[in-house]
C-alpha cells in the first residue's frame, strides 16, 4: 500500500512539474564579463549585469511605479561534506523612476546618492549594467585555509505591487526579475 502511495505522489510531482510555464525558471539578469583585481585588501570588480525587463515591468515603470534593484556580493567557502557558507560582502541599491512631466528616467544609486537623467529606457538600463572599478571591503582577514569564492546575484523589483500580483509573482518571473547566483573562485 504504502508502494502505490509513493508511486501516486511522485506521477502527481511530475504532472505538475510539467504543467508549469518554461519561462518559470528562465533568469532574466545576467552577469557577463566579471573580472577580480587587486588583492585580498583591496579587490575591484569590473562587470556587466544584463537586465532584461518584462513588458509588465515597462508598464509599470511608464506608469509611475520605482524599479528597486541590487546587486549583491557575499564571500563563500567550499565545504566538503555541508553546505557551503557564504557572509555578505556588500550590497549595490538602484532606483529606476520614469518622470512622465520631463519625460525622463531618473537612475539613482542609493548607497552614494548618485544621480544620473536618460532620455530612454534603454540608455538607463545600459547605465545600471555597468559596474566598473567598484571595490569591496578588505576580506583579507576572512580568508583562511580552503577553497573561497565570491557569489554574485542580482535582483529587480517594482516598489509595490497589488494584493493579487504579489501572488501572481511567486509562480511567474513576469513581475520580478531575480539572477541565478553565480560563483567566481578566488586566486
């Protein structure tokens, strides 16, 4: 009995796993061209994160809604027999706004206060890309004996978004864009 019990579980696991829409796991931010310089005191990152925004997304944002985004780095170390750890390292927080008096997008970093204006989408998402000579803190003290490597994800959310769509975005990448975590080994 308890043989066809598990047999039905699993038929029904599949079902459903099929059943879900391919672009469920599809990752719409990635990071391309990573470097790592420096040394352990003082390692600058230079790197493109892609974001490819959603039709919902660009409506939202033509229609007053703030983009969040943040780019994260955490330190992590390869353990053999458990789970790795990983310590946060730094967070980067942008702000994507569209003005529709002006008719500009307003990007702003929130941790410098930096503020740029673009007259199109497209020019600002180009600016949010771009991380270039961004140094982390010192991780020299960290290191130790083993194999450490640096994750690197990334993140895009409207600020807010209605009762029935934060629903909706726990089963559909439509509404937020969310990166794989991706490692680069240490020298």
């Amino acid at each position: 009995m308890f043989h066809l019990f598990t047999r039905l579980i699993r038929l029904i696991t599949i079902a459903w796993l099929l059943c879900l829409p391919a672009h469920l796991y599809a990752a719409n931010i990635d990071f391309k061209d990573f470097t790592l310089e420096g040394s352990p005191k003082n390692y600058k990152i230079n790197t493109r994160v892609e974001f490819e925004l959603t039709d919902y997304l660009r409506s939202a944002l033509q229609n007053g809604v703030t983009l969040n985004a943040r780019i994260q780095f955490r330190l992590g170390k390869h353990k053999s027999w458990w789970f790795n750890d990983d310590t946060p390292l730094l967070t980067v927080p942008f702000q994507l706004k569209y003005h529709a008096l002006s008719r500009h997008y307003l990007l702003s970093r929130n941790d410098t206060n930096e503020h740029w204006n673009f007259s199109n989408l497209p020019s600002a998402v180009r600016k949010l890309n771009e991380l270039r000579e961004y140094s982390l803190p010192d991780i020299s003290s960290s290191l130790g004996e083993g194999k450490f490597y640096i994750l690197a994800a990334a993140d895009l959310n409207p600020s807010n978004l209605n009762l029935p769509l934060r629903f909706q975005s726990l089963f559909s990448d439509q509404y937020k864009l969310t990166s794989e975590g991706v490692l680069w080994p240490l020298p």
